[in-house]
C-alpha cells in the first residue's frame, strides 16, 4: 500500500510539474495574442499575419486566408537570400555589379534617372532596395 501511494504522489507531482510549466506558456501566448490582437484593431491598416513558434511548433495567424500584394515585403526574402549566398562563398558582397540602363523592371527608384550604367557593390543595392523604391533585374 505504501508503495501504491509513492506512486501516486510521484505521478501526481509529476503531472504537477508538467501543467505548471506548461500554465506560463498558455498566459504568455494569451497575452501576445491580446496584445497583438489590440494593436490591430486599433490599426486602420488591413493587416495579416502568420507565425510559428519553432519550439513547439505552435501558430498564431490573424486573416490568414486574406492575399496580400507583396509590394516591398519581398525584398525581405531578397535580402536574406543575398546574404546566405555571399555566406556560402558564392560572391563577396563588395562584389561590384553594373546596372545597365535597360535592366529597370517598373517602380520609381533612384538609380532609373541615372543616364549611364552604374557600377555598385553588392551591399550598397541591398542597401539601396532595402531604403528606397529601387527595382533593376541583374541579368
């Protein structure tokens, strides 16, 4: 019998144990959704979003089934690229690149009214397309 109670408070400790750690992570996430939830509504930007909690896995999404135009959010996964590359040893990114005057693919950047090609390092276009409405295909 004593055995069979050991056993029984063990487990139950343990069960515990395991809805304490896990209560905290419940509050925390109730909480940024609040929050975030609060900050949108507020907002009179239609906003959307989707992340993942890669701990555990878990998502928390607001209008998830909308479709957004991309327009600037792009560049983000532009510039992540460049850099992963110029890790790998593909380029340097003081690498200079030339921007031909018929490379410009639609917006209003800076570098459209340049009558002659430009010669530019690769970190000074991230720069560029990450602060001003720069568009250029590099071919």
């Amino acid at each position: 019998m004593k055995k069979n109670a050991s056993l029984v408070f063990f487990l139950f400790a343990a069960m515990s144990m395991g809805f304490a750690q896990t209560k905290p992570q419940a509050l925390i996430r109730q909480n940024v959704e609040k929050q975030i939830r609060e900050t949108i509504e507020k907002s009179s930007a239609l906003t959307g979003f989707s992340a993942i909690d890669l701990t555990s896995g878990e998502t928390l999404t607001f209008n998830e089934n909308m479709i957004f135009p991309q327009a600037s959010a792009i560049k983000i996964p532009i510039l992540m690229e460049v850099y992963k590359q110029a890790n790998e040893g593909k380029f340097a990114l003081t690498d200079l690149k030339t921007i031909e005057t018929s490379g410009f693919v639609g917006g209003s950047g800076i570098i459209q009214a340049m009558a002659d090609p430009v010669s530019l390092s690769i970190r000074n276009l991230c720069i560029l397309m990450m602060t001003l409405r720069v568009c250029f295909g590099l071919y």
